[in-house]
C-alpha cells in the first residue's frame, strides 16, 4: 500500500483539516478565559480523535453484514447505525466515562465546550480519512464540500450533546441523557442518509440544526451564561 500523498492530497488535506483547527482553537481561546481546564481539554481532544479507530471497526463490521447494495438499505446504515449511532455513543461515552469522573461542571457551558472539543477532535481525523482513504471515488471539490459540512454537523452536535449533558451532569435529571444521545443520533443519521441520496437536502440539515441551537440557546441563555 503506497501511504505517499499527491500534490493534490496534500493540498486537500489541507484544506480540510485548516477549518477544524481554527474552529477548535477559537473555541479554546474563548472558553479559557472562563476557567475550563487545558489538561482535560487536550485529553478530550486526545480521545476525540482516537476514537475514530473503534468507530472505524464498528462501522465495517455493520457495513459488512448488513449492506446489501440496495441504496436505501445501505443509505440508512451509513446514516444512522455505521455513522450516527455508532460515532455519536463513542463521543458520548468520553463525556459519561471520563469527562464526568475527572470533571466538576459548575456552570452549562463547560460540557458544552468538551461536547465540541470531543466532536471537532473526531471530525478532524474523519476528514483525514475521508480525503486520503476515500479521494479516489470522489472529486477535489466534493471532497472539500463533504469534509466541511461534516467538521459542521460534528460540531454543531457536540453542542446540542454537551447542552443536554450538562443538564445531566449538574441536576443530575436522567432524561437529559436520552436527550443527548438520541438527538445527535437523529442529526447525524439524517445527514449521512440524506447526503448519500439528495447532498443538497442533506446540508439543509445542518441549516435546520443551527436554528434548532439558536431556539435553545434563547430559551435557556440564562442559564448556559456563554
């Protein structure tokens, strides 16, 4: 196997990954001034982007006896199970397992930022794997729209998974949990399922999911204070 990059790959990668980073830095930049801890902020970022192994693993295993060449079919398996449900737990799991245990929230918006954190760290070796394993199906272009749109709907659902989580972590109110796995889950399944059959439609999600975070943050700006 030949792991050297073209010109063309490289220039790619790049500007994939470049949003991902500026993205994550910004956020960092802001949230430090509020107290978040650099430690378990690089750790997070650290396991967000290691769980795109086991991620991988599973989303092959799904693919290989489930997919059976009919586009629907194999359409909502990449959306909701080899995509939304199987990545989404795995982000989840590092906020429940080792974010929860290690971290005493205070205030809404410290699970947000690690929900982002976890999210953006993934999304940036997904991008890597996207446009080095997978660049030769796809054109320069549609790989650049794909990549971004993805870095979007990552981040965008670590936000609504860190807003719900947080609800969780501080009152300790159980439901949030349902709330912040299924929702991403629901997100993520309708964007992989729509971008594989109708790309256009599928980016509307991300349209829809920004205004759905809009409304949450008006109904409870009092309380997230970000």
């Amino acid at each position: 196997m030949n792991f050297l990059l073209t010109d063309k790959e490289i220039f790619t990668l790049i500007l994939t990954s470049f949003p991902a980073i500026i993205l994550l830095f910004s956020y960092f930049i802001y949230f430090k001034k509020r107290g978040i801890d650099q430690l378990t902020f690089s750790k997070v970022f650290l396991a967000g982007l290691l769980i795109n192994f086991p991620a991988s693993i599973f989303n092959s295993v799904i693919l290989y006896f489930f997919e059976n060449g009919n586009k629907i079919n194999d359409s909502l398996l990449i959306g909701f199970f080899a995509g939304g449900l199987v990545e989404e737990l795995l982000k989840f799991s590092i906020l429940y397992f080792f974010v929860l245990k290690t971290n005493s929230f205070k205030t809404q918006f410290e699970a947000i930022f690690y929900g982002i954190t976890v999210s953006v760290g993934f999304a940036l070796l997904e991008n890597f794997h996207y446009v080095y394993v997978l660049f030769k199906n796809y054109s320069n272009q549609m790989a650049l729209l794909r990549s971004y749109s993805a870095l979007m709907l990552h981040s965008l659902n670590g936000i609504v998974m860190g807003f719900y989580f947080s609800f969780f972590a501080i009152n300790k109110d159980k439901k949030f949990l349902g709330f912040c796995i299924l929702l991403p889950i629901i997100f993520h399944g309708t964007y992989n399922f729509l971008v594989s059959i109708y790309p256009l439609y599928g980016y509307c999600v991300i349209v829809i999911m920004v205004l759905f975070i809009f409304q949450l943050y008006r109904n409870f700006k009092n309380i997230i204070n970000i």
